[in-house]
C-alpha cells in the first residue's frame, strides 16, 4: 500500500469526526496544493532505481543471486519469496498487538541495516578501488593455422599449418607459441588431403586421425611410433587391462586375435570400428565384428572433444550427444560377428532440438587446487555451461549448469597468473569473460574479441610481472585460422569480495553504523529518507538481479493483487502501516511540504478521539508531509534491475546498451502509474499504490522492451522448479 495513501486516510477520517462536511477544493487545486511533496517523492523515487542502477553490475554474478543461475528461472522461488512476505506481515502485526514494539523496532532496524551495507559497499568500492585496466586485444600476423587441441591446463596446444593443403604440419607448442616442443608432417593417403586432424592422448603416446589415416605419435619427440592406412575421425588405443586377480587361463585377445597387446580402435561413420579385424581361428573371449553403433544423435564428423580415461573408458562430444564410453571386452557374440550392437556407455547426455554443443573444456573448477578432481564444461548454442565431474573408473557426476544470453564459443580452465587454482575464461556471444574462485565471481574486466566461428580455442600464457607478486597472462584465441592475444595484467582488486575486512567493507560498515545512530537519535525526515534510499536501493538489486524478468513480473502481479486485498479487504495493511509509523522506522520515504528543521512526528496520537471533539494539531510538519511505503518503489524497481541483468544485451542508442533503455522505459511506466496515483492521493483517498506503480512498470517493460530489443525481451525458459 502507498503510505502517503494512509496518512491521507487518517487526516480525512478525523476531520470527518468532528466537523461537517464542506464543498472540497476541486482536483487541480489539490493537486497544486501538493505539488512540492509530490515532486520531492517523485525525485526519490528515481533517484533510489538511479541508485540501484549504479551499482547492479557489483551484484550481476551468479554466485551472488538468491538461488543461483539455476533459481533465475524458477517460479516457485518468488512464490516463495512471497509467502516469507505474508510470515513477516503477520508476525509484526502479532507482536503489535502484544505490545512488543521493541521486538519489532531492532528486529527491522537490523534488516534494514544489512540491507543498506549491500548498497554502500559498492559506492564506496567505487569510490577507493581503481578500476583495473581494460583488456585489449591484439592480432597476431599467423598464416592460416588452426588449434586442434588444448591440453588440460591451457599452457601446451596442439596446432595444424595449412591443414587443408595435404601436406599440413603438425605443430606441439606451449606458452602461447613461444615454446615449440616438436612437428610432424602431415602424410595423408595417396590421393587423398586431410580435412580434419583429432588429437588423442593414450598411454603410448599421441593418436592422430587426419581422416585418411590413423597415427599413433611419441608425446615427446613427435616421431612415427604406429600407423593404420584406416579411415577415422578420431583414434583411440585401448590398453591391456588384467584382472585384480585374473584366473589361471585368463588371457587379453585384440580383435586380431594377438594376446596382451594394445587394441586399436577408429570413430568413423558414427560407428566404432577396430583396426584390424581377423581372426586366426582362435575363438577366444571376444569377436569384434564390424563395430559397435554410436546413439542416433551422435555425429563423428562433428567431433569438438574426445580424451580416454583411465585403459577402460573414453570420453567423446560430438555436436548434440556425449557419452563416456566403455570400451568392448566380451566382444559381438557368435561365429560370424555382424554390426548391430550400441557402445556401452556409463554416462550419456543428449541435447534436443536444434541445441548444439559448440565448445569443450576440462580440468579443475575455479576454487580447486589446478591439479585437482577433473570437471568436463561444455557450452552450447542456446547460452549453457555444462559441468560434469569425470573420474578416471568412468563415473560422471552432475557439477553445474550456468545459462548465459548467448551462445557458448569458447570455454577454457586454466591457472591466471599463477595463483594456484583454475579460473574460467568463457567467449559468450563476442564477449569474453572470466570467472575466479569456487563462486565463479565474474571480472567486471571483458572484452568483445568479434569473430563468426562456432568455436574458438584458446590457450594460456602466464608471464612475469616483476611489480606484483602474482603473474600477468596473455591469452591466445584461434578463430576460423586468424588469431589474436589479450594482455591480462593481475590485481588484488581481480579477487575482492564483499568482505567487511577489508577497506571498503571497513567504512561501509562505520558510515552505516553512523547512519543507524543518526536514525534512533534524530530520525528527522532527511535522515529517514537518506536510509530509505539506500535500503530500497539494496533490496532492489539484491532481488533484481535474482530473477529474471518474467519472474519479476509474476511476483509484481502476485504483490498487487495482495496489496490491493490487504487495503481495501482486509485492511491489515492500515494496521501494519501505523505500526511502522508509531515506530518511526525508515520503511518509508518522506516528503514534507515545508521541509523544517528538528524532528518530524509522522505518527498521529495513539488515544482515541472524542467524536464531540476537533483533533489536536497535526504534530510538526505532519500536517504537509506526505508518505510513500519503500515497497512501492522497491517492485518497480525490481523490473529495472531484473532487465538490465537478463535481458540480451545488444547495442542501444547513445552508446547505451538496450537493456539500460529498458530499464529507463520501465522506470518511466512507473512514474506514470505515479502520477494516477496521486490524483487519488491528493483527493485524501486510501489506495494501494502496486496496482498503479506496479501496472505502469510492467507496461513500460512491454513498450521499451519491444521497442529496444524485439521478442527476445520476452522469451525465458521459466518453470516451476
């Protein structure tokens, strides 16, 4: 309810008590009468959003949201949210009418203190910390070359020169190319180029499939160990693996019929298929056949990772289907072995649609020792990242699922700057950002590296920084052969928290605590307004960037609805409304007429009236103040802060992004709805204030929304949980 409203209400009820009723003053007079209040809510109004605004990008982070990445899509969240709404409600209203004011008075203090520490935390940030330098990037002069493989921690790739020529050379580099470990040139079948080249590490060295042939490598010196004029995608070499306690005639037989030597397998033609197949008449424990059959969605031409683990299992993506796969041991039963058989699999996933996987990394999460418990991230088309833990008897457990607004081009796990744990550089759409520690706090540092490829590798370089402690980086970025760097120069600040330790927190917490003590001493009305702004500026954010927009929605929706009940129906809302106000708590912005000097006495006397009675005087400054309750300005609010986080973020006019332009537009719809809920204000009507405000805002989100951003402003995959 708009608590301007109720106090509107109470002026109007007594003088209805004890005098007569007289010709009202016509709306425009009332209007005018009340301009200066108005105009001085109306101000706060915006400047608590403006607030909020300013330092949503502080709180615009994953592990920062209520309920995660994962909650910003759940319905039943917010629902949620409301019924602690409704528990709240009916608690104060309990404890008033037990007479424990106290209770009431600290406990809401006390929240509204933390609230107002996650808005000056951030100003003040602002104001001690620099801001880090921006990432540039540059563009290497390379002749057309593509990375084909990252090795787990980022620092070493493989790379193919001129691949489509058919005689490309294989090249082992680390350190961003500075270091060349070994090449190999490339010899495809007689009469035939190399399209792709796939990496495999295995037990004995390097697997190479450049599509004509299968190649096995030394890992050191690049050196031709074994070969196979065998058509393949990727290669793979499966180990000899006894039993912890093998049977006397227990025996490994390849599918050549050789005992205790390594099989060779290929992925081709969406089947995979041994190399090479006889029989020497010894039908042992296996009879390989033609092969074993990939799942329907599997695509062995489209292949963006492959890595074997442990002698048993390998790990395989292709473009909408990855599996971890066990290797075959009994073989296809019978005297003539014919295809028909699936691959055994341990762990499978499948996209739907037109979903696609475009991008693949693995190594240690963000917050782990680098050499850690292995994690496989793979980003999609649709904006997801995909986490799984792998582990090397082929057991995958679900880790995370991150969805972004864009696309997923590039992902990779790598140690910045020598800090001892991974950190997560991802390429969104253009837009490269970078996560650290267990939280994925994002970097308020990126950079738009452009570029139309699918998938773009990236590898990286740690350098030293002789004026720091810690390394600087330079990451390297492959896109359709053309590459390109980002210098990254480390600071402290990359791995500031909201911590109260240190100086920011330190004087956000002493000018809070300031500010608190002001409010008890001398709540005057610039004081109660000050703290308000804050608060409702904290809320907002903290809510807003939770939930995406069409949950927002729902729960402004839900709000108004119970707010016009708890107004007009029950009334409750009167009740909790002069509760706050007996208590001079800052749950309300002020706007006085005559702004004075010394205290406001917003609350009217406790006793009951006489009816044969004129009231007493409205108390200092009460008679030309208005009120407006910090909800309503929070919920519209929300919608603001909800569309700058959520919403695509595109180019807008004035070198402002859309999303801004929206949650202006939508700011804009509520002080529309303001301006219709005065006119029932200045009659001295009751009127619950969300169903204005929150109508307004809603319909300024539809308007700017369709206006700066087209249909992908209203398009999220919500659901109940």
């Amino acid at each position: 309810m708009s608590g301007d409203g109720f106090a509107a209400k109470r002026r109007a009820e007594d003088a209805e008590k004890v005098r007569p009723a007289v010709n009202e003053p016509s709306l425009i007079e009332q209007l005018k009468d009340q301009a200066g209040s108005m105009a001085g809510m109306a101000g706060m109004f915006v400047v608590t959003i403006l607030l909020a605004m300013k330092i949503q990008p502080f709180y615009d982070h994953d592990e920062i949201r209520a309920f995660g990445s994962e909650g910003a899509t759940k319905a039943g969240f917010i629902l949620l949210e409301l019924v602690f709404i409704f528990i709240f409600t009916a608690l104060i209203i309990y404890l008033a009418r037990r007479n424990m004011q106290k209770f009431i008075k600290w406990g809401v203090l006390g929240i509204l203190w933390i609230a107002m520490m996650y808005t000056l935390y951030p100003l003040t940030a602002m104001v001690l910390v620099p801001d880090p330098p921006a990432l540039t990037e540059d563009n290497i002069d390379v002749s057309e070359a593509y990375i084909v493989a990252v090795e787990e921690g980022g620092a070493n790739f493989f790379y193919v020169d001129d691949p489509l020529s058919g005689n490309g050379t294989l090249m082992y580099v680390g350190n961003a190319g500075e270091i060349e470990y070994w090449s190999h040139e490339i010899t495809p079948e007689e009469g035939f180029d190399s399209e792709t080249v796939r990496i495999m590490h295995t037990a004995d060295g390097i697997v190479m499939c450049e599509g004509t042939r299968w190649v096995l490598l030394n890992d050191e010196t690049g050196e031709l160990i074994d070969d196979h004029p065998k058509d393949c995608d990727v290669g793979l070499r499966q180990e000899v693996t006894a039993p912890e306690q093998p049977p006397a005639d227990w025996k490994w037989e390849s599918c050549d019929g050789e005992d205790n030597v390594p099989q060779d397998w290929s992925v081709v033609n969406n089947m995979l298929e041994p190399i090479s197949f006889h029989n020497d008449g010894d039908f042992g424990p296996r009879d390989c056949g033609d092969g074993w059959f990939f799942p329907s969605a599997f695509d062995s031409t489209k292949i963006i990772f492959a890595q074997e683990f442990g002698t048993d299992h390998f790990l395989i993506v292709s473009s909408q289907w990855a599996g971890m796969v066990k290797f075959p041991t009994q073989g296809q039963q019978g005297a003539q072995a014919f295809p028909g058989e699936e691959v055994e699999t341990t762990w499978n996933t499948t996209l739907s649609g037109g979903e696609q996987f475009l991008t693949a990394t693995i190594g240690a999460m963000p917050g782990m020792n680098a050499s850690g418990q292995d994690s496989l991230l793979l980003g999609t088309s649709s904006g997801q990242v995909l986490g799984w833990d792998v582990h090397e008897n082929g057991t995958v457990e679900d880790r995370m699922n991150m969805q972004l607004s864009d696309s997923v081009h590039g992902l990779l796990l790598a140690d910045c700057c020598s800090g001892g744990s991974n950190d997560l550089w991802l390429i969104e759409g253009d837009h490269l950002r970078i996560f650290m520690g267990s939280g994925l706090r994002e970097l308020t540092r990126s950079l738009d590296v452009g570029g139309d490829a699918d998938r773009i590798s990236m590898a990286l370089h740690n350098i030293d920084n002789p004026n720091s402690d810690s390394d600087d980086a330079v990451l390297l970025m492959e896109d359709n052969g053309e590459w390109s760097s980002v210098q990254y120069e480390y600071l402290p600040s990359d791995q500031g928290l909201f911590l109260i330790y240190t100086i920011p927190g330190l004087i956000a917490l002493i000018v809070s605590v300031g500010m608190m003590i002001a409010l008890i001493k001398r709540p005057e009305w610039y004081v109660i307004n000050t703290v308000g702004v804050m608060v409702g500026a904290g809320t907002i954010t903290m809510l807003g960037v939770s939930f995406v927009p069409w949950i927002i929605i729902i729960f402004m929706v839900l709000a108004a609805i119970y707010d016009a009940w708890a107004v007009y129906k029950s009334k409750h809302m009167l009740e909790l409304a002069d509760t706050m106000v007996n208590l001079e708590l800052p749950v309300m912005l002020i706007a006085p007429q005559k702004p004075t000097r010394g205290r406001i006495q917003m609350a009217p006397p406790e006793a009951s009236m006489d009816v044969t009675t004129m009231p007493p005087p409205p108390r200092k400054g009460m008679e030309e103040t208005m009120l407006m309750g910090l909800g309503d300005v929070i919920f519209p609010g929300l919608l603001c802060i909800s569309a700058m986080s959520w919403l695509p973020d595109v180019e807008g006019p004035l070198g402002w992004s859309a999303p801004i332009w929206v949650a202006i537009g939508t700011m804009i719809g509520s002080l529309v709805g303001y301006c219709v809920l005065m006119t029932y204000v200045a009659r001295g009507k009751p009127q619950a204030g969300l169903p204005l405000l929150n109508g307004g805002a809603i319909l300024g989100y539809f308007i700017s929304g369709m206006i700066f951003i087209g249909s992908s402003a209203f398009v999220f995959n919500i659901s109940l949980f």
